[in-house]
C-alpha cells in the first residue's frame, strides 16, 4: 500500500528543503521505493535532490494540445495512438529516475486553451503511477490546490510548513483549515515551524497553541543549507551532523515511525 504524504504552506517558507531530507530520511531507512512529485511551478525540488529535469507535465500538456488536429481530435503524425497512450508515454520519458527516488515535475498551470479532459487523463494517469511506489511526497504550491485536483484524494500525512513569524503562523493555519473545506481524506496533519533561531517566543507560542493542527517540532536555521543552495548542491549530500537533518529526523520519526507508518 502506498503512503502518501503531502507539504503545504505560503512560499520561501521551506517546503521544499524538508521534502529533501523527508525523502532523504526514506532512502536512508530503507522504507521502499519513492515518487517526488514537485507541484511547485517554480520545480526545483529535482536541484535539492540531485536529480536532472528536461521536462514536466506542463510542457507535456502543452506539447499535445499544439498536435490536436481541430478536424477529427487525432493526434497529428501519431496515427491509432489514443491521447491516453500518448500521455502515459510522455510522462514514462519524463520521470527522473534516481537511484531510490524517482521525480516527476507538475510544471507551470495551464495556459488559455481547453484542458479539462487532458488534465483528466492526466491526473489518472499520475496517480496511477505513484500506486507502483511505496511512497509518494508532494512538494505543493502554496495551498492545497494540487491535492484537490488528484483523483484520488487520500493523504496519509499532509505537512503544513511555516517559518517562525506569528504571520507566518496565522497563514499556515489557513492552510490547514482548508483540509476541512476540500475533497480531501487526511488522515493526519502536522505543523512544522521551520528556520528557528533561539527559543520560540511568546507570542509565537500562543499563536501555535490557537491553531488547530498539532505541532510535530520545530527546525533550526542551519547555515549548511544557505551554503549549498548558493553553491547548487544537492540537499540530500548533508551529512548525519546536520543540525536541520536531525530536525526532519526527529519530526519524521515522531509523525511517521510512531504512528504505524511502515519505514
């Protein structure tokens, strides 16, 4: 059975950085085999992970609206190859396959043509896909827009990331909150303040108690992080010394290993 789990929060507040050494944490605890899917229309989660990205669902999207022959709906020069087909097989050439983790980039949103029935090719297609893997981990945009589009709609653990600013907080819960407002099974939801110097403050405190999803702990700022970002590297390459790494462990092992996910 597959376990899927989900990031979520505003922007620049490190979603994708925990995604790295959440998937990091799996390959290094022999959990199984693992899909990254980057919904992020900005996709770098591949430069975190070291892995190469030549194409997304975006450009596939894209790509097969401009051969749709306007007279009869074929495929131009693909003759007898059915939409579904032709997708599948895109999305089998743009998978970024690694060593124990395999990536697959959403890419940018659509643009001013008709996509209804591609997208829903589309998102079968991509769940079906992450059923072959133990895992899946969503690194989404800024809401939960992604999440609401699959059609299957079940999430193991969804992460809400926040950076450690009461307005950070408050932003965080309305993220949260719309777990309750979508077509979304989640079966459990955690709040992660990232980037911490110091101790919490009070108001910060406060603000987290009034939320209503529990605190699974907090990561520390950690210069090694600044330091391989300005220098591309990837972040799975942090070593076992890593401040943030020991964080993410700690979260993951407290969110996932203690509450019957198998790892």
């Amino acid at each position: 059975m597959t376990t899927t789990i989900a990031l979520a929060g505003k922007g620049g507040v490190g979603k994708t950085t925990f995604a790295a050494l959440l998937i990091k944490y799996l390959i290094e605890s022999g959990a199984g085999s693992i899909l990254a899917i980057d919904a992020d229309p900005s996709a770098n989660l591949n430069l975190a992970l070291g892995l190469p990205l030549e194409q997304t669902i975006g450009d596939i999207r894209e790509g097969m609206l401009e051969n749709i022959n306007k007279v009869d709906g074929s495929l131009n020069g693909r003759p007898g190859l059915s939409k579904f087909d032709y997708l599948d097989m895109e999305i089998e050439y743009a998978l970024s396959e690694g060593e124990q983790v395999d990536l697959l980039a959403m890419g940018r949103p659509e643009g001013p043509g008709c996509y209804c029935a591609v997208n829903h090719i589309l998102r079968d297609i991509v769940d079906r896909l992450g059923r072959s893997y133990d895992f899946v981990v969503i690194d989404n945009e800024a809401g939960l827009e992604h999440l609401s589009r699959r059609t299957t709609r079940d999430v193991d653990v969804l992460y809400v990331i926040t950076d450690p600013t009461v307005r950070g907080v408050v932003a965080a819960g309305r993220v949260a909150e719309l777990r309750n407002e979508l077509d979304i099974n989640i079966a459990q939801a955690w709040l992660v303040v990232n980037r911490v110097t110091g101790e919490l403050s009070p108001a910060l405190t406060q603000a987290i108690a009034g939320l209503n999803i529990p605190l699974a702990g907090t990561i520390p700022a950690d210069a090694a992080v600044t330091a391989a970002d300005a220098d591309g590297r990837p972040l799975v390459e942090l070593g076992p010394e890593s401040t943030i790494y020991r964080s993410v462990q700690a979260i993951v092992q407290k969110t996932l290993v203690e509450n019957a996910h198998t790892i």
